[in-house]
C-alpha cells in the first residue's frame, strides 16, 4: 500500500527554513516551521515532558494540552506569529516560537524542549533561525518571561551573543534583548557552529565499534577488503560483518543485519547494491548507529535522476541523528601511533603523520596516498567524500581546526557545496594551519574561484603533484618571513634556472651581506662565487655544505634557502641528506634542496617516520627537508608557501562599513519591483539611479527624456555642459553615430545632437538620457553579480570597450577593508589610481557601500557601473543597470547542513 501523500502546505510557508542542524554533541536534528497537522506529535511530546518542565513553559501544572491550545500552537501565519519544531525520526524533540506584540517591532519568545534531548543545544538553534526569519519581518527585538528557577533556559539567552537585559518583576525574570547580528553575536554562533560539527565529524572519524554491511565470503568483495583492513590495520574496537548468508566474513563471525548486533554500534560502513542501501539505513537508524559510510555507488554518481534516491538516504540519515559520508566513497583512515584505523577498502597503508587529507575523488585520492608513501609524507586523517552527500569538505575543516593531530590540510575538490560557508571557514583555519587545494576546474567562474580561495588564505595549485610538493614543505619546514630566497649550489646551470623560476614564483633573490660574503669564501678553493647564488663549484664535497649552510641560514637578508645539489656520481647523497637535516634543526627558516636525477623523497631516512610511528605521540616531520628532482618544483612550492605566510602575517582585515546607507529605502525600492514583476526584472534607469543615491554613490545627475524638446529642457534643469545618451544602444560609444553626445553647450546644441542622432540611429534611439558632466578622470568600472559561489564584485577598466579589455579583478562578499585593497590592487587600473588623490580612498567607500547593500538585499542580483569617471575632484558613475531577483535562501547567519 503506497504511503499517503503529506498534507498541502499552508499558504506562506516559508520552505526555506526547513533545514537540517548539527548539534552540540554532533547529532543532527531536521528543523522546520510547523505546520497545522503537527498536533499529534506537539501532544506526544508535551506528554513525554517532566511536571517541571511543563510548569517552567506555563507558569502552571498543565499534564495535558487542550485541543484549543495544539491548535494555536501549530497553526501561525510565519510572520508576526512563527514557530520552528525540530524533529528526529518521527518525533517532535523541540518547538520555539514568537509572537509580535501588537503594533510593536518586538516579539515574544518561547520554549519547549524534549527532557530526554536537553544540554544538546536544541533551544540556541532554535532561537538562531527564530532570528534570522524575525529580522527578515520587521521584527527588532525578542523578550521572554523566564522562572528564575528555570536556569537552562536563561543559560541558552546569556550563551546565544546577543546583549541580553535581565529584570525581576512579579515573581519573574523578564528577559530582552536586539536581535542584530552583532560581532560578538555572530562570533558565539560561529564557535558553536564550529563545535558542533567537529564532534559530528569526531562521532564519524572516532568510532568504538563498527559493522561492516556487506561483508561477503569472496575475499575480494568491497565488504571483506574493509573487514581485513579494519582487523590487520590495528582498529582498537570490535569489528561487526554484516550477512544473512554466510556465517563468517574474513574470518570473522557475521550477523543477519544491523539490529541483531547484540553491542551498541558506533559507525556503519555500507558495501551493498544502491537498492539496498536504504534498508540498512533504516536499520542503523532503529538501532541508533551514530554515523555511517556508504561505499555503495549508483547515486548521484550514476546521473541526475537517481540524485532523488541520494537525497531521500540524506534525509533518513540526518533525520536520526546519524551523519552520511558517500554515497560512493572509498571510506576513510585515520592513523595512530598505537593504533590505526582502516575503514576503507583501498590497499594502501599509509605512513603516520600531520598531513589530513580530504578527497572528493575515491580513485585520486588512493593515487594521492601512495604516492605521499613514496615521498615518506606522514597522513593523519584521509577521508573520502565521494558524492558528498552529507559529509562535507565544510565539516571537515571544522574538525580539522582544532585537531591537535593535524598542522597541514589537503584538499582535492571536484565542487563547492557552500561557498560562502567555506570561504568563513577556511578563512578561519588558515590563521592557525595552511590549507592546500586543487579543484579540478572552476565552472564558468575561474576569476571567482581564484578570489574565493585568495580571500580564504588557501594555498592553490593546479595539480596533484603540486599538492604534495607544498604539502611536504609545509609539514617539513617553518614558514618563511619573507619572499628572499638564497640559493646554494655546486652547479651554476641549475641555479640559474632556480633563480629564474623563483622570480616567476614571487620571489627575490636574497643579497648576502659583506660578512656573510667574507665568511662563506673563507678557507674554499678560489673557484667558489658567492654573487646572485653561492656557486661552490663542482669539486665541492658535502663538508662543504655542512660549513656554509648555517652561515648563509643565519644572514638576515634572507628568508630561506634553496640547496641543489648535482652530483657527477652518485657521490655524498647520504652525507648530504645528513647534512640539510641538521641544518634544518637549528633553524628558523625554511630550507629545501634539489637533488638533480634523484628520485624526490625526504631528506631523513622514510623509515624515521615508520619509527616515530612507536612513540606515544602522533609523528612529526619538523625539520626534515623536502628533497626535490628539479628546481622549478620547489622554487614553486616555496613561492605558494612565502605568500600564504604573507597573508597569515597581515592583520584580519576590517568589515567595511560605510555611512550613509539608506538600506530601508533600497529594500522599499526593490520590494516595490519584485511586487510588479514576482520572477525579476531589470530596474529602469530611473529607479537605478534612486537606488545608487541611497546607497550614497555618487552619480551624475542625470534625466530620461523621449524627444529634442523634453532634452534642452533637462539640460537647462541640469546646467551645461551636458551629455546626450541614447537609450536603445547596448554599447555606447562616443560620437552620435555611437549613441553618445557630448560636452553640449546650449539648449539648441542639445536638439540639434539629438535629432542627428535620432537621424543616424533610427528605432535605435529608443529616447536619451540627458546627463551633467563631469570632470574628466579615469574610466573605470565596477560590477556586482550573483556568481554560483556567491555575490561576487569585480573592479576594472571601464568605458566603451570594457569588456573587449578583460581587466577583471574579483573578490567573493562580503569584503574587509584588505579585501578592497587586494580587489583593487589586482587590476590593471591601480598605477592610473595610484596617480589621483583620493581616488583609492573614494574606491574603497565606493566597493564597501555595494558591498553593503548587496550583502543587505540579497535580492539585488546585479548592478553594474560603468564608466565611472575618477579624478582628483572625485568619483562619479555616469552609467547604471541593475536586476532583481527573489531571494533564494534567507539571509543571516544560518548554522545548518
């Protein structure tokens, strides 16, 4: 019998706030508003509630609910009265609401809490999303009546950020407070966040025991590869197969399904036919499996019809409290100095380290292990998204953040989930440890892409090999303090190609200092240069080496140093490797070498890493030198890691927050629009211009007219000299013929422009625009655009022939006063501005009010300007067209899946 169809949703529903949240333990909980048919489970939980709780919701005894009561409770209209329920499985575990107080901008809030699931954070997500939807209506202000007894809930007020005012009347505790995101609000949700889904990853990566669903007699089944690598890979837990037909998988007794595992089971790993995937899961589901791993395929990896079926496995997941790594993942490792864990079936053993590794490839990021075996590069945690169904690259940065096991992280990336997410929080982790990524192609938006990982502080590089290279620089040597580079070398040839490779790298070439000079020539045969590299000659021995590194490490005109080494035969190699090790101990600073013919490995011995493996603590590569074939290699890699280091030195930059934005008027104007034309529409000139002024952006006066007389009328109104602009030209340029008049004088001149005009174009005109001009100055041009990643702004080259320049330089919103630097910087147009007093200063309040706006009115797709004029006299935009659109997600700081 096919089940029911779900009631009809109410009118206004607001779907967008149905969403999936991690918790404070790391168990997930689906949120969503009310609806009127969720009386029956309301009642369920009221009647699951302890006397204390229910007389802390109502002041009163109250065992049961009145059907008058369920229904005011779940029947609201989501905006003046509005209520979040959040749901596991089929149960109802929390309800808030809010009711606005009559003609007021502030609402009452409230609470009700399932007893079994209180201290998980339910109440502060809640509250959260009441937020966001509050401030979306007008709403300004929450207050609450609060039991003094009742201290859970006046801890979730105090804890939540905001600014909260307490005062004892009538036996109560009246509480209130703003609902702004305020710094210091968006701050504690953030460190919430942040928790929240690192222990949900930590429930993931840190199991107690595990089933594996599928294991299979055949010894090369999927199920059984992860049985025998669970068991011979040193898993410190009891490890359950999972088959109703054989009794023993890998040698090890099996049981029928999940439910019949007589333990609790901490992690499933799933290894069955995709048709069968959604049984286990409701399986793990009944018996409360914390997380699982589904190496099953044939989901969103086999088309987009089947993405349907990956979503429906999500939903069960999440709706139980359990988080979902795949479909179509290789599984995961974690390694250990006592002890590993192998739930995966790749047949790599990887040596224990720092490095963590996220890959959105199964088959790449195996490559990506062995190969980090060969170069002896230490894996603290390797994790297969697969489709990346539930577990994110997000979460796992979350994780990853304060994982005392982990300093460097790699990333292979196919697609973002959440940009927006991401670049918060990657912006984050790499204040404390780099992050590395490759993305295999940037959609339509390879500028975007760039910015968005630029702004983070990601270290990008374009392939693989390029990933390990940083990677072992990283895990190996400290950061540099600067971009000059030394280079040291018994072969001129090669050093030049090092020099040549480190300037297109960034880098400069350190100068020695006279004493550094005198010291390094002292007692070496007379053959030796010490100019734009030290040369030591061929003929030069690794004593040699071992004498002159420290002196040219410790000169402070350099920030690191480059060895490159190549031998004539296979002479000195080991002394060599000895040699840079110890050199490398005693420094500050980061040093690699180039070994040239020789396989690339590291310095120290890789057994040194297997050995660390005995200690009590997770190995460290510290001072070991990455040992690389060419010289283009590692003056690469020392270039990405100097301007990583740059931008950890540089302060977190500043929110932009100009004044004199009128955000109440903009969203009047774009409501109004969006009342007129429900899909989008683009704003007519007119009302661009009113948006540009309550923004506060300047613009040239400017009026819409439909013939030569309304022209010289506009024109006597504005003051000469003016310009005339005809309407229906896409691309102006400037003479009439182009659809452009300029520096009119008098009233007779601006009819006679416009009837040559008129003559010339035909149906093209499509009226004018009559516009004031303005002094002379740069043109240039600025453009907010809803990018897939995000809103993103671009700066650049404006006029006629903008788009023909291709001066593009983008950075992803919302954007801190360093971000409007870098935006600007990055384009060609900088020296120009550089020339003009206060055009920078007027540029960077210029990207900081659209960015505000933008930011404010996510309705607001697109706004371009262009030209702008800039000069010593100021900034002016001569030229506008914007578009609307509905909002496709609500705005604020969400903390959901």
């Amino acid at each position: 019998m096919e089940p029911s169809p779900p009631p009809p949703l109410p009118p206004g529903y607001p779907e967008a706030y149905a969403a999936d949240v991690v918790l404070t333990d790391g168990g997930t909980v689906h949120v969503r508003p009310v609806r009127p048919d969720d009386g029956e489970i309301l009642h369920a939980m009221h009647q699951r509630l302890s006397a204390q709780s229910q007389y802390f919701r109502f002041f009163t005894p109250r065992p049961r609910l009145t059907a008058k009561e369920i229904e005011r409770f779940t029947t609201v209209d989501y905006r003046d009265r509005m209520a979040l329920v959040a749901l596991l499985g089929d149960d109802m575990v929390g309800i808030a609401r809010y009711d606005r107080w009559p003609g007021r901008d502030d609402a009452e809030v409230a609470f009700t809490i399932d007893d079994a699931h209180h201290g998980r954070g339910i109440a502060t997500v809640l509250l959260e999303l009441l937020a966001v939807r509050a401030r979306e209506v007008g709403i300004n202000r929450f207050t609450a009546e609060v039991l003094p007894e009742n201290r859970p809930m006046l801890g979730v007020f105090r804890s939540a950020g905001w600014e909260v005012r307490n005062e004892f009347a009538g036996g109560v505790v009246e509480v209130s407070f703003d609902i702004h995101p305020t710094p210091k609000a968006v701050a504690a949700m953030e460190a919430r966040e942040q928790q929240a889904e690192s222990r949900s990853v930590a429930r993931l990566l840190a199991p107690r025991s595990i089933a594996v669903v599928g294991a299979g007699r055949h010894p090369h089944s999927i199920g059984a590869w992860v049985v025998r690598n669970l068991v011979a890979r040193g898993f410190d837990g009891p490890v359950y197969p999972i088959n109703p037909f054989v009794p023993y998988a890998a040698s090890v007794h099996t049981w029928p399904s999940v439910v019949d595992v007589p333990d609790e089971v901490d992690l499933a790993v799933v290894a069955v036919p995709a048709e069968a995937v959604r049984q286990v899961l409701e399986d793990c589901a009944a018996k409360h499996v914390r997380a699982v791993v589904v190496i099953s395929a044939g989901f969103a990896d086999a088309g987009p019809e089947r993405l349907r079926d990956q979503r429906a496995l999500v939903e069960l997941a999440r709706g139980h409290g359990m988080r979902l790594l795949g479909p179509a993942s290789l599984g995961f490792i974690v390694t250990g100095p006592t002890s590993s864990l192998h739930a995966s079936f790749a047949p790599v053993s990887p040596l224990p380290g720092r490095v963590a590794i996220s890959s959105q490839s199964g088959s790449l990021g195996a490559a990506m292990l062995e190969a980090a075996a060969r170069l002896g590069l230490g894996i603290s945690t390797f994790v297969s998204l697969g489709n990346k169904g539930d577990v994110s690259g997000n979460d796992l940065l979350q994780f990853w953040q304060d994982d005392p096991r982990t300093d460097v992280v790699l990333m292979y990336t196919e697609s973002f989930g959440n940009p927006r997410k991401f670049a918060r929080i990657a912006r984050r982790v790499s204040r404390v440890k780099p992050v590395v990524a490759v993305m295999s192609g940037d959609g339509d938006s390879p500028l975007v892409t760039d910015a968005l990982y630029q702004q983070a502080g990601v270290i990008r590089v374009t392939t693989v090999a390029e990933l390990l290279a940083v990677a072992r620089l990283l895990a190996g040597q400290p950061l540099p303090e600067g971009h000059r580079v030394a280079v040291v070398t018994n072969s001129a040839s090669p050093a030049l190609l090092a020099l040549a490779a480190a300037r297109s790298a960034g880098l400069v070439p350190a100068q020695l200092s006279e004493a550094t000079r005198a010291a390094v020539l002292d007692g070496l045969p007379p053959d030796v240069r010490v100019g734009a590299f030290v040369d030591l000659s061929p003929q030069a021995g690794p004593e040699d080496v071992a004498r002159v590194l420290p002196l040219v490490l410790a000169d402070p005109g350099v920030d690191a140093v480059t060895v490159i080494h190549a031998p004539p035969v296979a002479r000195g190699t080991e002394e060599l490797r000895s040699i840079l090790t110890t050199a490398a101990r005693g420094s500050t600073k980061p040093l690699v070498a180039v070994a040239l013919g020789l396989a690339e490995g590291m310095a120290a011995d890789d057994d040194a890493v297997r050995a660390a493996a005995e200690g009590d603590q997770q190995p460290s590569q510290a001072g070991q030198v990455p040992l690389y074939t060419f010289p283009e290699a590692a003056m690469a890699a020392l270039g990405r890691v100097a301007r990583y280091a740059a931008w950890r030195r540089r302060p977190e930059g500043v929110p932009l927050q100009p004044e004199g934005v009128d955000l109440a008027r903009i969203e009047a104007l774009v409501a109004d629009v969006l009342a007129v034309h429900p899909d989008g529409a683009t704003l007519p000139f007119e009302r661009c211009v009113a948006l540009l002024a309550a923004a506060g952006v300047p613009f040239a006066d400017a009026r819409v007219v439909g013939d030569a007389a309304s022209a010289a009328e506009a024109a006597d109104d504005l003051g000469y000299p003016v310009a005339l602009k005809a309407t229906g030209v896409q691309r102006l340029a400037r003479s009439e013929r182009g659809g452009v008049g300029l520096d009119l004088q008098s009233p007779a001149e601006v009819r006679a422009a416009y009837a040559r005009m008129a003559a010339s174009l035909g149906e093209r005109m499509g009226g004018a625009v009559v516009q004031r001009m303005v002094p002379p100055g740069v043109e240039l041009s600025a453009e907010l655009r809803l990018e897939p990643l995000g809103p993103v702004l671009t700066f650049g080259l404006g006029g006629a022939y903008a788009d023909l320049i291709a001066d593009r330089s983008a950075r992803v919103l919302p954007l801190t006063d360093h971000d409007a630097a870098d935006l600007l910087a990055g384009s060609r147009a900088a020296p120009l501005v550089a020339d003009v007093p206060g055009l920078h200063a007027a540029l960077v309040d210029l990207f900081g009010r659209l960015a505000t706006v933008v930011d404010a009115v996510p309705e607001l797709v697109h706004l371009r300007l262009n030209p702008m004029l800039g000069s010593a006299e100021g900034l002016w935009a001569v030229d506008v067209t914007a578009s609307v659109a509905p909002a496709r997600v609500p705005e604020g700081f969400r903390r959901v899946l």
